[in-house]
C-alpha cells in the first residue's frame, strides 16, 4: 500500500499550518519542513492540540539539498506540498535576488530531491498574481500569465520548471511518474474556527484583511484605502477572499486526483483555489464593522502603484475536476479572522 505520509514545506506558515491540521484530521501522516524564517513552532504545537496527534517536525532550508535528502529518506513521504516560499511583493522588488534564490533555487531543490527519492507527486501554492492583465476581471486558467513583479515571476518560472518537468516524464517517462497540480491561490484569509491558529504576519501588514483587524484591536491607527476612482462598483479595489479553511481543503482534494485518472502520467494542471465572488475593500471594511461591532478607521489615499481594479477566480474546473467548491462565506471568514485577532493580540508572541 502506499505511503499515507504527506511531506509539507512551510508547513509551520499561514497556510501551511492549516494544511497540517486538516490532513492530521484526515488520517494522513504529516511531516514538516520549515526554516521558520516567517513562522513560529508555536503554530504547530497549536496544530498538535487542536488535532490531538502528532506531526514530525524538521527546522531546514529547502537549499539544502542534503539536509532534505535525509529527511526523504528516513520519512518516504508519497506527495510533496510546497507551500515554502517569500511572499511580500514589495520586499520581491527590492530584494529580487533573494526571492529567486528562495523560491526559485529553493524549489529546483526540492524537485531534485523529490526525483531522486522517485517522490514525484507535488501539490505547488501557487498565486493568481501570475495572471497578467486581462480584459475579463474573472480569470479562468487559460488565461495568459504576465506576472508584474519578482515574487510574482518567481511563482510564474516555478510553474514553467514544473510543466517542463512534466513534460520530460511524458516523452520518457518513470515507473513513478510526475504529477502535479498547481493551486493558483487568489486572496486566503480567515482563520481555523479554534482561534488558536492564524495569519501572524511580521511588522506591519501588506495585505488588507490582517490590516483592517490591527486597526480594530487598536493596534494600528488608520487603514488607508488604495483608491476610489477604479472602475468598480463602489470605486475601491475589488478581489476574491477564501477562507484558509476552505483553501486548504482543496489541497487535500488535489492529492486525491493526484492518485486518480484526472492527473494522468506526467501531467501538470493548473487550478484557480477562489470563491468565485469578488468584494470591494468598502464591503469588506462594511461587513467587517457589522460581524465585529467595531469601527474601522479609514482614509481614502492614493493607488497603490501594481494593483488591478478587479480580479476573482472562475472557480468551475477545480469542482469539475477536483470536485472541490468553497463552503465558507464572506462573514465567516471574518468572524474567525476576528477570533483569531482577539485571542491573540499579538500573534504567537
Ligand atoms: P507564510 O510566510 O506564512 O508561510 C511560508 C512558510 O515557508 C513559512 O513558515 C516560512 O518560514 C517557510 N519558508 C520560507 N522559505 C523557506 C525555505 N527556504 N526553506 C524552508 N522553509 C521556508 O506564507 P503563507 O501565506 O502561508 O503562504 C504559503 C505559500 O502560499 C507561499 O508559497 C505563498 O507564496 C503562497 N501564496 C500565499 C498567498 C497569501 O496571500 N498568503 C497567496 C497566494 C500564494
Ligand atoms: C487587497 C485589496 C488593495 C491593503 C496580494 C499579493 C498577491 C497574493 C495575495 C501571494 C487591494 C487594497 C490593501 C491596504 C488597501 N499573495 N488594500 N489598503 O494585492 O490582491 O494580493 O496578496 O501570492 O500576490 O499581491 O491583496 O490584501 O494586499 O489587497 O486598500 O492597506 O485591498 O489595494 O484592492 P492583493 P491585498
């Protein structure tokens, strides 16, 4: 029988640590690797109560190419998700060596590593932010990629390297062959429904829901809205929020296919991970104020320059084919972005 054994790097993150605790749910053996460069342990000794079992944790790089091939060899994972990456788009500018070294050379790394130990089933978060403008604001796979900025165009030349390798299996292909699902993420947020785990992100936020509940609990004065000339319904930016919950459980959906007819040898599919519904940042401030009972302190500012009016995913092919849809809406996913907050005013600190 196959190993039940789910290898997660970055599995101590955001994201990662909620994919821990639904595979731990779901019976499935979890080992983690993490530098813990934007995470604390913390997160997945919480992952650990909540579930009631255990996970295997080892702090590494994903560069380090012999410190992995250790671990795949002691652990025999069957699927990889790789969740390890930078993120913060504006640090990508001024940094974009070190997030190609990271995200790029570190998932070549990884790749290597994976088809050395013949582990040659990965699941990629990948991001919306590889889709380049477009004339329908509702993007549908097919759409063409044109990242605008480094931790974008890291994700867009993993994709390439991953359909490359993909490729290569198909005109000569392994007793084990290559299969892999991209995950195009658009915007997660929320929290599990525990409060014990959630986003904690480092100094002070980039994305707006983290933002707008700093500045409920108080710890930020003012949110400042990018913009009400776009043309939108309301003038603000609009775009497509997803529960982490609901996120992570496509990840657990795609390993599924993995191990089914959609995903034959040597294939590599790309799937949107979004609810399909966008909502402007006045609805989410709007609806923030009515499930919290808080008022958000806000100010109309400036652009902010690389943002797109309007962008939600088509979600239908991840339903056709990884028969996955969102269960969560709008409200939970500030409910528990708002649990999480309260319980932890300052993160996992
Ligand atoms: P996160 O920063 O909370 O988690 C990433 C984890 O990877 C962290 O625990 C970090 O310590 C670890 N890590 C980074 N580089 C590493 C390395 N070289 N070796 C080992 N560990 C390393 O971020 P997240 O929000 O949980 O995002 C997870 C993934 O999803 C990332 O790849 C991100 O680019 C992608 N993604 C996130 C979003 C979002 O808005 N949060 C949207 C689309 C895609
Ligand atoms: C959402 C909306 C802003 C902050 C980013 C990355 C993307 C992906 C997800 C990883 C926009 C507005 C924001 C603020 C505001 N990450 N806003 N005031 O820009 O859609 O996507 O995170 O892959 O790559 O680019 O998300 O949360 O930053 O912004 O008005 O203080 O909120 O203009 O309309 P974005 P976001």
């Amino acid at each position: 029988m196959k190993s039940r054994t789910v290898l997660i790097t970055g599995g101590a993150g955001y994201i990662g640590s909620h994919a821990c605790l639904e595979l731990l749910q779901a019976d499935f053996n979890v080992v983690v690797v993490d530098n813990l460069s934007n995470s604390k342990l913390e997160s997945l000794t919480r992952v650990q109560q909540i579930t009631g079992k255990t996970l295997t944790f080892y702090q590494a790089d994903i560069r380090d190419k012999a410190a992995l091939s250790d671990i795949f060899a002691k652990e025999k994972p069957s699927t990889v998700i790789h969740f390890a990456g930078l993120k913060a788009v504006g640090e990508s500018v001024e940094q974009p060596l070190l997030y190609y070294h990271n995200n790029v050379f570190g998932t070549l790394v990884l790749t290597e590593v994976m088809d050395e130990a013949e582990v040659r089933q990965l699941v990629f978060s990948s991001s919306a932010t590889v889709y380049g403008e477009s004339d329908s604001p509702q993007y549908t796979e097919d759409f063409p990629l044109g990242a605008i900025n480094p931790y974008g165009r890291s994700k867009a030349m993993i994709e390439d390297i991953l359909r490359d390798l993909s490729i290569a299996d198909k005109n000569k292909p392994h007793k084990t062959p290559w299969k892999i699902a991209l995950l195009r993420y658009f915007n997660p947020i929320g929290a599990h429904e525990s409060g014990l785990i959630g986003e904690d992100p480092n100094g002070i936020p980039n994305n707006l829901m983290p933002y707008v509940s700093q500045v409920a609990i108080g710890k930020l004065e003012q949110l400042s809205v990018f913009g009400d000339d776009y043309p939108t319904r309301d003038g603000t930016g609009v775009r497509d929020y997803i529960h982490v919950v609901d996120l992570v459980k496509g990840h657990l959906k795609a390993i599924e296919a993995l191990n089914s007819d959609i995903f034959s040898s040597g294939s590599c599919k790309a799937y949107n991970l979004g609810t399909g519904q966008g909502y402007s940042v006045l609805e989410i401030i709007n609806t923030f104020e009515s499930v919290t009972g808080k008022t958000i302190n806000y100010k109309i500012s400036p652009r902010r320059s690389g943002d797109l009016a309007e962008c939600f995913a088509n979600p239908n092919l991840a339903l056709k084919e990884l028969n996955w849809q969102v269960e969560k809406n709008l409200k939970d996913m500030i409910a528990d972005t708002w649990n999480w907050q309260t319980k932890n005013p300052q993160g996992y600190n």
